[in-house]
C-alpha cells in the first residue's frame, strides 16, 4: 500500500504495512525536529552534526502523549524479525490509584543506551558493544549465550532469541540510523511520544527538551548514565518496586507468564510496594533469571576443587603429611581437577552456543570476569595437572615449586565469582563486599570436609573433622551477617525476603540446618562433613537464585 501526499511514492509506514522505507522518505534524526510519516528526509551526515563531533544519539518518551496502543512493539517486531514471545521494546501498564480515582500509567520500556553500559563490560567476547556514536549494539555471530549480559543489565532489557539463541535487545534500529532513517518505533507512533535525536545538536528536539524541560532515567543510582529518558512517566512505572503484581494468574488482558525461573513484574508481597499511592502492574511481558541451578552447582564443585588443594597442602605445611604422602601428591591434584572438570562442563552447558566456548579465549574482552576467571580456571587447571605428573613421578622437588602459583590460583578459582556477581550490576544482593572472603572459607571448608571422608591418618582425619565444626561457626556468622543486616536497596532487601521467607526459604533454612548439624562433626564422624556439603549446596542455590527473582523492569 502506498500513499502521494506531494507527488513522491512513499512506503507507507503502518502497523500492517512494511517498515523498510528508502532513505528518501524518512525524516532524519538529528535534524532538528521530527517530520511525521513520509515526510521526505533533509539532507545531512547521521553520524555527525555541524560541529563535526560524533552523534550521541538519545530517545525521548513523552508518557504525557503515550496512549499505550503498542504500535512501537510491533513495529519493533516486524523491522527487527523479533519472534512470538520476546520483545525488543514493549509497553509496560500500571493502573494507579482508588477507584473510582484511577488512571492507567504507561512506560515504554526497552533498552536504556547507558553511556557505561555493564553489558559491554560483562560481555566476554565484545559481542555486546558500544558503537562510537554511543549505540550499544550487538554481534549475534560472536555471542556465546552465556547470558553475562542479561544479569549485569539494571533493567532487563536483553533476551536471549529463541530460534538463534543469542542475546538481543532494542539497539535504536542502528541499521536504519546508519541510512538516515528513524527507528521504526518513532515512524509508526501516532501521537509523537517516541523522538530520536543527537545530543550533540543542540538545536535537535531532543536535546531542547532533555536541557529545558523535567525528565527522568529509570534507577540512575546504578550510575549507568541511561540515554533514554522520560518525560512525564509515573514513578510506578520507572520503580520496578513500586507497583504490586496482580493476583490470580492473568493481567488486564494477557496472561502472566509462568514457569519456575519467570520473574513477573511488580512487588511480590501485597502491601510492600514502594509507591504512596496505590499501583497494581496492568500489563507486562515476560522475564526470566539467567542462571539457574548450573551456577548454584558451579559455585560449589568449584569450591572443592579449590579447597582439594589448599586443605592437604596446609596439613602438609603444618606437618600432618609428607610431601611424598599419596593423599597429596595424587590424591589432592586428581580430585581438584576432577572437580574443575565438573565445574568446566557446568559452565559450557549453561551456555546457549556451548559449541563457542573457545571464543573466550581466542577473542577474550579482558573487562569481563568471565573470560578472567576462565583463563585462571584453564591455569589452575595445568598447575594441577603438572602437580599429579610430579606426584605420579614422585618428584617432591617440582610439588614443593608448584604450590606457589598453586595457592594464589586455588584461591582465585574459587573468590573470582564474587567479582563475576559483582560485575552483575542489576543483582543487589550479589553487591556484596562480604563474598570475597566468605568464598575462600567455603573452599578451606569444602575440601576440609572432602578429605575428612577420607580414612588415613587418625589424627589427621580428627584435626579435619574440627575444622569442619568451625566451618559451620564461620559460615553460619557470615550468613548471619547477610541476611540479618539491613540491605541498602529495595532490590537486596526483596531478594534477601526471596531468599529467607519467600520463593527459596526451603533451600535457605535446610542449609542452616544442615550446617548447624554439622557443627558436632568431631562426635558424628563422617556423617558431619556429608551434612555440611549438602548443607553449603542448599545454601548457594537459594544465594544464587534469590538474588535473581527480584523484578528489573
């Protein structure tokens, strides 16, 4: 279909129609206003403005004009081929106030084009980037689905695409920038609550409004420096914590998604919102959490495959083994590496292209603890390695050389996961400066209790079985201490409820017990080290997963 409105055929840029227009008739963002469907496209450079510096390219959403027709979603969906069930960029609805006072609140919501985007970071193989005009991009090719990119996003924008199984997420239709074209959603919405400009042109309308006029960017305390910004929104539907979720299992006319890692939208317990007035989510789309029970495990198989060294190798120092002593020279290495194995194949098939593993270390993006912790796993891996050739040659000489990188690898192994969580900027309760050093305990404490079902030397096997019971001490104080303490955000606070009285109670409060059991280990014997393993497993998953059913968006 297509219309003449002044003697030019024009692409007519409806819902229903095709919204691959010629650069000749679209209005160009950055020129200084926005022209309305099929106006012809002025002259001008997109990547640059008259000043000759880089275009920085923003979007303003007026929610004063938004009517929340979802025209920009579809023509989202139909530029960008986004498949059923995920969405670039979406309308999110909040119904607000007492009836019969109430009103219906609309958000568009998408990608925030943060100026320090902690998915580029994140990333480990830069298929997550940020181009020079400021657009975070993405490289489907290179991405490995390691999903690094959705925990550390604070407004969980990304998705993993179904039928590729590659992160994606609303990129400003840079191919269409690139040509001189708007975004899609800025052609099709019929009351102009959707603009684009360059920042850097101070005469574009964007930046006359941003610079003159009151806007607001969603959760600017996580210093991202969004450039997208809103004017007019309701501060129920920028707090992802200030509205309620609806009961029952059903939206305004959608239902709500379901599944055991689907995080739906609005505060989870009634009454807890953090908005004065009354809010209830209308109408959202589907989320999910990362990482699942993979990572949980990951943690603590990696664990023991830290401690597995550390621990025999502290009973050698201390003297309750020789350095020839099999428990250390063969044992030791052979059960840390086959714990890492574990840990390495956790890793990969969490993965969603498991087959581009070895892209983390043939196009490393050095910011991201993804690709640090995997080069030192690989590293601690050949130390070991090494150490069990030494062991079954029997050169003590070459043990006693290895276990200095030996140490500072084992403990890096297992505390690099606290910088990985922290480098997840949308997960607070993984913010935590405490986990550093609660890790390296559980890896003294985890292979304490691995060599402790271990019959060989008495008093060795009693000095192990101690540690064990202070392990449970030190671990119940660290977690006393996370849990008890008041958490700085709603987020942390949400996620710690989640943790011990919500969603993951049975795991959180098994693992305490479990612990506290094993407190007696010296009376129990083995069976006390066997509770603490269990109970440490029940523990992280509840941590991990806690820490990612708090709502974002």
């Amino acid at each position: 279909m297509s219309v003449d409105n002044s003697g030019q055929n024009r692409g007519f840029p409806g819902i229903l129609g095709n919204l691959t227009m010629s650069a000749s008739t679209a209005s160009l963002p950055g020129s200084g206003a926005y022209q309305g469907f099929g106006t012809p496209a002025t002259p001008a450079t997109p990547l640059r403005d008259n000043g000759g510096r880089p275009a920085k390219w923003v979007k303003v959403l007026d929610q004063t004009r938004c009517i929340g027709c979802h025209a920009c979603t579809t023509a989202c969906k139909s530029e960008n081929q986004v498949p059923v069930g995920v969405s670039r960029t979406y309308v999110k609805s909040v119904d607000v106030g007492y009836f019969p006072q109430v009103r219906r609140a609309f958000q568009v919501t998408r990608c925030n084009q943060c100026e320090n985007p902690p998915c580029v970071t994140a990333c480990p193989t830069s298929a997550m980037h940020q181009r020079l005009d400021g657009i975070v991009d993405f490289d489907k090719s290179i991405c490995i689905g390691c999903k690094a990119c959705m925990a550390a996003c604070p407004y969980d924008a990304i998705f993993i695409n179904p039928e590729d199984h590659s992160a994606e997420k609303c990129n400003f239709c840079a191919q269409r920038l690139d040509i001189g074209l708007e975004p899609a959603c800025v052609v099709v919405c019929p009351v102009e609550a959707i603009l684009v400009g360059d920042m850097n042109d101070a005469n574009s309308k964007v930046a006359k409004i941003i610079n003159r006029q009151p806007v607001s960017v969603r959760r600017p305390e996580k210093e991202t420096h969004p450039k997208m910004f809103y004017k007019g929104a309701h501060q129920a539907t920028l707090d992802p914590l200030a509205a309620t979720a609806p009961g029952g299992d059903t939206y305004s006319f959608a239902q709500k998604p379901q599944g055991s890692h689907i995080v739906n939208a609005g505060h989870p317990v009634a009454g807890h919102h953090n908005s004065s007035a009354q809010a209830v989510i209308a109408y959202e789309v589907g989320h999910s959490s990362p990482w699942d029970w993979r990572v949980s495990l990951y943690t603590w198989t990696k664990g023991i495959s830290a401690g597995a060294y550390l621990v025999p190798l502290a009973l050698v120092l201390f003297g309750f083994m020789k350095w020839t002593n099999p428990l250390f020279s063969i044992v030791s290495p052979l059960l840390a590496l086959i714990f890492l194995g574990i840990t390495g194949i956790l890793l990969i098939a969490d993965l969603k292209h498991p087959s581009r593993f070895y892209m983390i270390f043939t196009r490393p993006q050095w910011k991201s603890w993804l690709v640090r912790g995997g080069f030192i796993i690989g590293v601690y891996g050949a130390i070991m390695t090494l150490q069990l050739i030494a062991g079954i040659l029997k050169i003590p000489a070459m043990e006693k050389i290895l276990a200095f990188p030996g140490v500072p690898l084992a403990v890096m192994t297992e505390i690099y996961t606290a910088y990985l969580f922290a480098q997840a900027k949308a997960r607070d309760l993984w913010q935590n400066p405490l986990l550093p050093p609660h890790l390296f305990a559980q890896a003294i404490f985890l292979g304490a209790a691995a060599f402790s079902l271990i019959d060989y030397n008495p008093a060795a096997q009693m000095a192990l079985l101690w540690i064990v019971a202070v392990a449970g001490i030190v671990h119940l104080l660290f977690v006393l201490g996370e849990s008890s303490i008041t958490h700085p955000t709603a987020h942390a606070h949400l996620a710690n409820y989640q943790m011990t009285r919500g969603k993951f109670k049975s795991f959180f409060w098994a693992g305490i017990v479990l612990v506290l059991i094993s407190i007696f280990s010296p009376v129990l014997g083995i069976f006390g080290p066997i509770l603490w393993l269990i109970g440490l497993l029940a523990h992280e998953h509840a941590y991990v997963q806690a820490a990612q059913s708090v709502p974002l968006a």
